[in-house]
C-alpha cells in the first residue's frame, strides 16, 4: 500500500552574488536562475529546499564536508570536481572571457605581461587564468566574490578579469564598465551538484524536473524572466 513521506527538506549552498544566476534584488530577496530552477524542480517533485547564499567557494567547501546537501551556483562541470561529486544534466552552457576596462587597451592575453589579473577564489575561470599564467607572465589577485573582483578592475587596481561568459555579459548589459576582448574558452555546462556516491536521490529528482521544465516552457520562462532583451 501507498505511504505517506513528510516532504523531504535538502539544504542548498549558492553563491552570494552572480546574477542572473543568484543575487538580492531591490527588496533584498534572492532571486536568479538558479533560485528559480531549484524552487520549480523542488515544487515539481516535491521537495522543500532551504538554500543558503554561502559564497561560491564557501559552498564548494561547505558541500565536500557535509554541512550542506547540494549547491546550485553556476557551477562548471569538469573533469576535476566530477572526482569528488556528481552533477545532474547539464543546465546552462557557458566558458571563460577575459574583461578589462571600458578604456583599456589590453585586448587579450598577449597584453598581460607584467599585469595584475583579478580572480575568484575556486572558480573555473581562475583555474583557466593560472593555467595560461606561466606563458603570459602575470600577476594574480583574488576575491571571494564577482562584485568585489569586477571593482577591482573597473577601479584601476587590476589590469583584467576573468569570468564566466554569460555572468560578464549580464554584468555588462546591467552597467559594469568593462569590455570583453576574448572568444571564450573552456566550453562547459553549470550543472546541480552534489558529494559523490550521495544524494543520488537529489539527483534524479533535479534531473527529472528539469526535463519537466524543459517540456512545459517553465524553464524557458524561468530564463527569459532574466535574460529577455526587452528587460
Ligand atoms: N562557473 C564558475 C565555476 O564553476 C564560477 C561559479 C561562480 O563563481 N559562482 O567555477
């Protein structure tokens, strides 16, 4: 006979800003892609989610020692980490650009010899930049954060950034005065991960709600709420 489960509650690790995928929007509310696809995916398969806006670093952290469930954070699936967790079906395509200031004449790597390039702490596209480091002969600094890494560029400390393409587009298109010079590199997907060997559960049920999504134009109208022109 049929049983009667209380829903299940997963605690979620996401970043604290990385629009359009997770930021506070004007009332303080956290909003984003990845806010929205989990809530849709939780409501869909019926899960309750508590997510908790940790940093992208943090999250990571928080994830490989058990304190959180998953983390849905504009998260690369690479080879590196898919050692240590498993990722649902990918959800969103991406790859690292460089940006400089508006008025930089730095338009690509070649540029950066002796230069000072701004990072964030764990990211994909910091792994990119030191791997590039050696044979453009850079320096490096790094951030926790999106917001604080563009600063510093925008504000003449640093000569360059490296970020995700679609997160420097968003981040262009809503204001930040910086230009991307590059074609972008590391082609991947984000992807909703979890501790490997754990929560397979948690997985399929991602999985299968994405597809759901994806089906009934839920997760169409999920991306244009942030990424539609006339917005
Ligand atoms: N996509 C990048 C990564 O996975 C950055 C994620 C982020 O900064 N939130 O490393």
């Amino acid at each position: 006979s049929p049983k009667v489960h209380a829903e299940e509650t997963y605690t979620i690790g996401t970043d604290v800003t990385y629009p359009p995928f997770e930021f506070a929007n004007k009332d303080n509310k956290y909003v984003g892609i990845d806010i929205d696809l989990m809530n849709a995916i939780a409501k869909e398969e019926g899960f309750k989610v508590n997510i908790k806006e940790l940093g992208f670093n943090a999250a990571v952290q928080s994830l490989q020692s058990r304190q959180i469930d998953g983390v849905i954070a504009g998260m690369s699936i690479t080879p590196e980490r898919q050692a240590k967790f498993d990722f649902s079906d990918p959800y969103y395509k991406t790859g690292v650009v460089m940006a400089v200031a508006n008025n930089s004449k730095i338009n690509g790597l070649s540029d950066l010899k002796g230069k000072k390039v701004a990072l964030k702490t764990g990211t994909a596209a910091a792994d990119y930049a030191r791997s590039q480091q050696k044979k453009y002969g850079f320096k490096t600094v790094t951030f926790d954060d999106s917001d604080n890494m563009y600063n510093d560029v925008t504000n003449g400390n640093s000569d360059a950034t490296f970020e995700d393409v679609p997160v420097m587009k968003y981040a262009i298109k809503t204001g930040t005065k910086l230009k991307i010079v590059t074609k972008p590199a590391e082609s991947g997907n984000y992807g909703f991960a979890v501790l490997k060997g754990e929560n397979s559960e948690l997985i399929q049920k991602f999985n299968h709600g994405l597809k759901v999504l994806k089906k009934n134009g839920e997760y169409k109208k999920i991306t244009d709420r942030y990424l539609s022109t006339d917005t």
